[in-house]
C-alpha cells in the first residue's frame, strides 16, 4: 500500500481576505491528484468571518480536514498540522497555492521511497504580488545564505520533522530558512525532483517587517553556526546584509556538500555575495 501524504494549509478569514476563490482552487486541483493516498489538513486560526462554515462544506470529502482554534502564527500552525497528519510525508501550502501537476505526489512518494528519502525539493512557479510570475529555480548551494527553495516546493518525512522537534516558533517570519539549514546540517538524504509542479504566491511579510526579518536572520545563524565558529555582531550583520561569510566558516559548511561540489559551493556562495552588493549599490543610487 502506497504511504499516506498530508498536506498542511493555515486558514485565517478567508472570506474576508478574498481567498475563498484560491481556496476551492487548491482543494479541487489536489482532488485530481493521480495518488490515491493523500490528506488535505487545514489549520485554522479561529475565523470569525464564515471560513469555518465554509471548511464544513468540504468535510464531504473524504481527503479532507480541518481544526479550528486560536493559533500564535503560521509556523505554531505548521507544527500543529504535523502532530495532527496520518502521512508519512508532509508537504505545506498556503492557501492561496497549488499544485498544478496532478501526477507530481505520486512520482514524488516514488522518488522519496526509492531513495529513502527524508525530503524533497523542486523548482516552482511563483507569483509576485505585482502580477508577474518567475520561476524560482533552487540553489541548495546556497542554503546558508539564503531560502534555497520555495518551502511549497518541498516534501518533508513527517519523522524527520518530529525528530527535529518541528519548526522553531520564535522565528515568527523565517522559521523555514532554519528548518531547511537545520537538516542540511544534520546531513538528512535529499532527493531532487526535476519538475515544476507547483506554483505559490510570494509572501510579503519579510519585505513589510525588514528589520525583524533581519534580526530573525541574525538569530538563525548564530543558533546554527556558533559551535562551528566564533561569531561577532559585525560578522552577523555582513552575513545578513552582504552575504559575506568568514573564509573558515565557508570551509565548515562546504563539508556539508559532496566532495566534487566543494568548488561549486564556494563560487554559489560569492555569486551571492557579489549579487547582495550589487542589489545595494542599486538602491544607493536611486
């Protein structure tokens, strides 16, 4: 029997956000998945405008369900989700995301199956709120200095995430940079799936709460680097804001690669520092 995939959703006043539209959207793309095992667990946080009665609607099918209660935040919900999945791989959608390749879960529980997989990522569609979409093609390379991949373009061993003691809720904004940089460093087995199966809308909390983000950021590398290397404010801030990382830093992480990609990982990693410099060099000049 083919293992069970949950996807996680946080809700929260849909109706009133007008996200009802993208909502059926996801539920009816994921109702023609080709897999026959999946769940769809949505995590809602105590609507007060309809989502609620509308959630009930959906109840007739049989892949779905639903919570409602009060939550502190997207990853409090994440986590909720996982506690609550039957799956034995999770992945997470927004609701205003979907997987537009009906066929991708089953070809992904394969792949994670054959290859023993503890998680997956993906290449993925992404729409940015000023109406364009790009592709956000991943760069595992640079997983310490920025979000390699659109975490909806990624399957996760529900086991795994348990055993990692799940998302880490004090990074309200960036938890899944960490989560992501956590299990690269504890060297979990990836697999890479060569296919665009999903398309997401590009968040804006980050951009709307820069300073946070940047503190969050501050935090999530001294949390996962401090017994690697000595680190300083003024190294934080230069990692943060240039991508600029202390040469015997670097050297610690490449070993966290395949010995053939070490050079690779080292040029990924100045062509993000050299792109940081340039993108502030743009903004001065504006």
């Amino acid at each position: 029997m083919e293992p069970f995939v949950t996807v996680i959703t946080p809700t929260y006043n849909l109706l009133e956000n007008n996200l009802a539209d993208d909502f059926n959207l996801l539920i009816s793309l994921l109702d023609l998945q080709t897999y026959p095992n999946i769940e769809h667990l949505v995590i809602d946080n105590a609507s007060t405008d309809g989502t609620v009665e509308m959630l009930k609607s959906y109840k007739n099918k049989g892949f779905f369900r639903f919570f409602s209660e009060r939550d502190t935040g997207k990853f409090n919900a994440f986590n909720k989700g996982v506690m609550h999945a039957k799956g034995k791989y999770v992945t997470f959608l927004s609701c205003d995301d979907f997987i537009h390749d009906i066929t991708s879960i089953y070809d992904i529980v394969n792949i994670m199956e054959a290859n023993n997989a503890d998680f997956t990522f993906a290449p993925a569609y992404c729409r940015h709120p000023e109406g364009f979409v790009f592709l956000f093609a991943p760069s595992m390379h640079n997983a310490f200095q920025a979000l390699p991949c659109a975490r909806q373009a990624m399957f996760f061993k529900k086991s795994m995430i348990e055993k990692e003691n799940y998302f880490d809720e004090k990074f309200k904004l960036m938890s899944d940079f960490d989560f992501i940089m956590r299990i690269i460093l504890k060297r979990y087995t990836p697999a890479y799936f060569d296919t665009n199966y999903v398309t997401y809308k590009l968040g804006t909390k980050p951009q709307e709460n820069a300073t946070r983000a940047s503190e969050e950021c501050k935090g999530i590398y001294y949390k996962n680097f401090r017994n690697l290397y000595p680190l300083t404010e003024e190294m934080l801030d230069k990692m943060v804001n240039y991508s600029e990382f202390p040469r015997p830093l670097l050297e610690k992480l490449s070993t966290y690669f395949p010995e053939a990609d070490r050079e690779l990982f080292f040029d990924k990693c100045e062509q993000m520092h050299q792109l940081r410099l340039e993108a502030i060099k743009n903004q001065q000049q504006q």
